[in-house]
C-alpha cells in the first residue's frame, strides 16, 4: 500500500510541474486544427469526385 500512495504522490507532483496552455493557445491551436480538417476533407472529396468520375468514363 506504501507503493501506491507513494505513486499517487510522485503523480500530484509531477502534475504541478506541468505549464497548461493558456486559453488564447488552446484556442489558437483548435482553430488550426478545424482549418486544416476542412482543407484536407476538401481536398480528399475532390479527389474522390475526380476519380469517381474518370471511372465511371471509363465503364
């Protein structure tokens, strides 16, 4: 049992160490992320429209 709360102590003071993101980051990097899934769903989506159309040309 000494193991275990010796762990969940090395765990809460691990814990403090770490520097959180601010808001403004946070926010910043969800809006990264959005954009860059709209451009690559885009982009996959045209793709697709591409290849859907060459082949049903070519059958």
């Amino acid at each position: 049992m000494a193991k275990v709360m010796g762990f969940f102590k090395e765990c809460g003071a691990e814990l403090r160490k770490v520097v959180w993101p601010t808001r403004d980051d946070v926010v910043s990097s969800v809006k990264v992320v959005i954009i860059s899934t709209i451009i690559i769903a885009v982009i996959l989506g045209a793709l697709d429209l591409l290849f859907t159309t060459g082949m049903r040309l070519v059958f």
